[in-house]
C-alpha cells in the first residue's frame, strides 16, 4: 500500500531466505531471530499487504468476480472470457494455458493463502517481539488480525467451504488440513475482526495511507455479516461505522472518489483502498490500462491503455440520466489528436462499447497509476445497513433512510415509498449494482443470493450473445494442484 510497502524491495515470503557463512538464518520468517525488532514486526506485516498488492495488481480480485457478471466483459482474447463464458474447468487448464493464471482464481487462492500464512506468523511471534512502542506493536497485530479475516473472507466468498488457518505452519504436516464449513469460516472472521476492532486506531485524516482503521474493521464486519446472513451483526457493525463520529462520510460529489487528485480528502469514505501509484518501484494495477481505450495516449484517460474491458450496453442504458454516477461511464472520449472518438470506434469488436472512468488517471506513466482501487467505502456500508435492516425488520423508515442516502448523492429521487420486503431489497441490490460498479462486487452479490442463474443470461451482446452458468460456477473449483498436494482437501461438490 502507498507510502507503506513500495519501498519494501525483499519482501518476506514463503521459503525465502538468506543465510551467512555460519549458517545462522537472519531474514527468514520462520525463526526466532527475525522477530526480535520493531523494525522486523514491520517488514513481517508488509509482506501482508505485498499479498493483497498482488491480488489487487494482477488483478485477478477484480477481473475474476467482474468478467463473471453483468456490467463489464473483456475483450474476446488471450483467454479472459473463461469467466465470462463459465467455460473454466476443474483445473483451470483454459485460463492457465494462456499463461495468465494470475489472473485466475488460482491468484486468489495462492495471494490470501501466502497472506494468511504471512499474518499466522505476525499473531504468533509479534507478542513477544521487543517493541517500545507498545501502541504500534497494538496497531500491528490489529492489522494483522484484520488482514487475515478479509483474505479469509475473499476466499469463502469465492471457494465455499475452505480451509481456516489461524497457526503458523512451523512442519509441511501442518499444511495438510481439511476444509471447514463456510458457517464456521464466517466465525473465525467474526472472532478475528473483534480483535482488530479492539486494537485498531480511529479513522483520522492523519491515519496512513492504506492501514485499515476500527471503522474500516467495522465496515468489513458488516459486510462478511451480510454476507454470512447474520443480518442482526450486520446492522450493529454497519451502525457502528457510520456513527462512529469520526469524520467518515460520503463525498460531496461522486465522481471525486475516484480523482487521484483529490484521494486524500476521498479517504473520508475510501475507508480502505488498495493504495496505487504512478512512480518508479510503487506499487499499482493493470485496471487503468486495460479499462482505457486502446491506443488512446490521450488526456482523457490513461498515457498507456490497450481497451481490453467494457461496460455492457444494457448496463450503461439502465442509470437513470440524471445519475450523476453514469457520468462514470461514457460512450466517447478524446484521444491524443483532440479528435471526438464515438462509440463505433471505441473498440474494434463491437460497436456499443462503453466506457468504464473510475480508474482514470491521466497523469500515468507508461503503466504505471496513481488510481487507487476502492476495498471498503462508506456508500457500500450504508447500502449494507439497508439491506441488513430490510431483512430483519421490512422497509422501515431507516432502511430507506439509508437507500436515500446514497440516492441524494447520486442525485436521484428518493426510492418510491411503500415497498414491500421482497422488492425493497432488490431496489437495494440494484442500487449497490448502479453504486459499486466495476469495484468487483457484483458478482457476490449474485452468487450469495443465488440469483446469477436468471440475471447472467440476460446480460449479453453482439461480443457474447449467449451466456449459460451452471449451478456449480457459484463457486470456483478449488485448484486442482492444492487437492493433489493435500489428502485431507476435497474438491467441491459440484466439481468432482
């Protein structure tokens, strides 16, 4: 993250290591001596975070869960459209022939695996570390405690039933490990987001760029609740965010939380963000140039973009006009000559390519952007909030008063009034499809409701014209290479 792991040039990972002629090992994670300084707790939990930069960097966290549901497609090469097809099998042999199994669900599985492995050692040896600061040596664990209950959370939102790890794996033996069920995943992460909670800072203007804060801890608890149907924790956790009286809240204007210029102020509702930037050795992602239009070099979007990812048109023709959100997407842009490109000649595959802007940074060096990829927002929790109390008590008063909320910003009308249960959760659904869009939600959304069987299909065009999920693509299969190198692991039900 900015300003916290770029300059880290060795990272500590698994097996990695170093050793002088007496053969005493002074840089590996797994002994005692690695431990014994503050500067060492330091760099052990920035190979956290190198973990969550490369699952965000890739970018499988977001082209997976994106390219598998209905507002964005790739462009129909080098193997993208596996998800967009559901035509992935057991072993992911389609996506991982064509050399990009980074940005499969494998990268998932790998990154927040190595990141729990990494975060089980922190928890484990960090206590005894000689720390002065004690409120630092606090804060470590406490992010540490969080980082582990969000990889856990990616996972289970993705595989199902996985594999809880909360022990560092001293011996091979201990790696060999069955699955737990998602019921009891959501516990672990319940338990490990109440420590952080416990030990984390309060959200401040001065909290360093791309550490969590209690109320991003908060925010994240609300959301695995709602995702884990304890719609009661849910609530609590979301209220508890919002009326921390910190300063959270949402931007005035949407469109600037996502301006690299203005991420400082935006850190107010990006409660937690994968933290890019545009200089030499900084970390950042593929999304700017492959949302870009292709070839554009033009100040409209990115110096260096190749128009590989686009909204669908239905997408684009479902906001409201007046949402000051769709202005986030966009029919024409202006390349490099100052010439008008429209949308016939956006993309060389379709003429009804839309624009996804939220990851624009014009200011880009080559690949490289300061575009920061938005991981918790204050928008989302609000919208959590009114799920969660739509499900427990109907459309009350504060259900729509939290739909609202997000509603005014975008400069819409209030939701009509009167909804029953039922069609005021899906107006909350929609809302969080129209609000989230392209920040790799959707696709959970619909699997955790189990509604991507009837949504997908109609969400086609000229470039895929039809689209046929089955049951079992609710889930990945789990890699192929962990069930063979792990007798106690199974592979999911609907994929054996």
């Amino acid at each position: 993250m900015k300003n916290y792991i770029k300059y880290l040039g060795c990272l500590l990972m698994l097996g990695c290591f170093s050793c002088r002629l007496d053969e005493t090992v002074y840089s590996s994670i797994y002994t005692d001596n690695f431990y014994s300084t503050a500067e060492d707790a330091e760099a052990a939990l920035a190979a956290v975070y190198s973990e969550l930069a490369d699952l965000y960097g890739g970018p499988a966290a977001l082209l997976v869960p994106d390219f598998s549901a209905d507002q964005v497609y790739p462009r129909p090469v080098v193997g993208r459209d596996v998800y967009t097809l559901f035509s992935y099998d057991a072993a992911y042999s389609v996506a991982v022939s064509y050399g990009r199994s980074f940005e499969s669900p494998i990268d998932i599985w790998n990154n927040c695996y190595t990141g729990i492995e990494n975060a089980n050692w922190i928890l484990t040896k960090v206590p005894n570390t000689n720390m002065s600061n004690t409120k630092r040596k606090k804060e470590i664990l406490g992010e540490a405690f969080f980082l582990r209950a969000y990889f856990h959370w990616f996972l289970t939102k993705n595989f199902g039933d996985i594999v809880i790890r909360t022990k560092a794996s001293h011996t091979l033996e201990d790696a060999y490990t069955e699955k737990s069920s998602k019921a009891d995943v959501y516990k672990q992460i319940y338990l490990d987001l109440d420590s952080a909670i416990a030990s984390l800072p309060d959200y401040s203007p001065a909290l360093i760029k791309g550490r969590p804060s209690k109320q991003a801890a908060q925010a994240l608890y609300a959301k695995a609740a709602l995702y884990g149907e304890n719609w009661t924790l849910a609530l609590a956790q979301a209220k508890a965010a919002l009326n921390s009286g910190t300063g959270i809240g949402l931007m005035d204007n949407v469109l600037d939380v996502y301006n690299p210029a203005k991420e400082d102020n935006a850190r107010k509702e990006n409660l937690w963000a994968f933290e890019a930037e545009s200089v030499i050795n900084g970390r950042a992602s593929q999304i700017t140039s492959l949302y870009g239009p292709r070839n554009s070099n033009g100040p409209a979007y990115a110096t260096t973009s190749y128009g590989s990812m686009f909204a669908y048109q239905a997408f684009y023709n479902s906001f409201d006009p007046k949402d000051k959100r769709r202005q986030l997407l966009d029919t024409t842009y202006i390349d490099r000559q100052g010439k008008l490109v429209h949308q016939a000649d956006i993309t060389p595959i379709t003429r009804q390519g839309v624009l996804v802007k939220k990851y624009m940074d014009p200011n880009s060096i080559a690949g490289r952007h300061a575009t920061n990829i938005q991981l918790l927002r204050v928008a989302d929790i609000y919208l959590v909030a009114a799920e969660a109390e739509a499900r427990l008590n109907g459309a009350t008063a504060d259900a729509y008063m939290y739909i609202n909320t997000v509603r005014k910003r975008a400069g819409l009308d209030d939701l009509q009034p009167g909804l029953a249960q039922d069609p005021f959760i899906a107006a909350v659904l929609q809302e969080r499809s129209w609000e989230l869009f392209a920040e790799g939600d959707r696709w959970y959304d619909l699997t955790r409701t189990n509604t991507f069987l009837t949504v997908i299909p109609t969400a086609v065009n000229d470039v895929f014209p039809a689209r046929r999920p089955q049951a079992r693509n609710r889930y990945f299969p789990i890699p192929q290479d962990e069930i063979n190198a792990n007798n106690k692991l199974e592979q999911n039900p609907d994929w054996k």
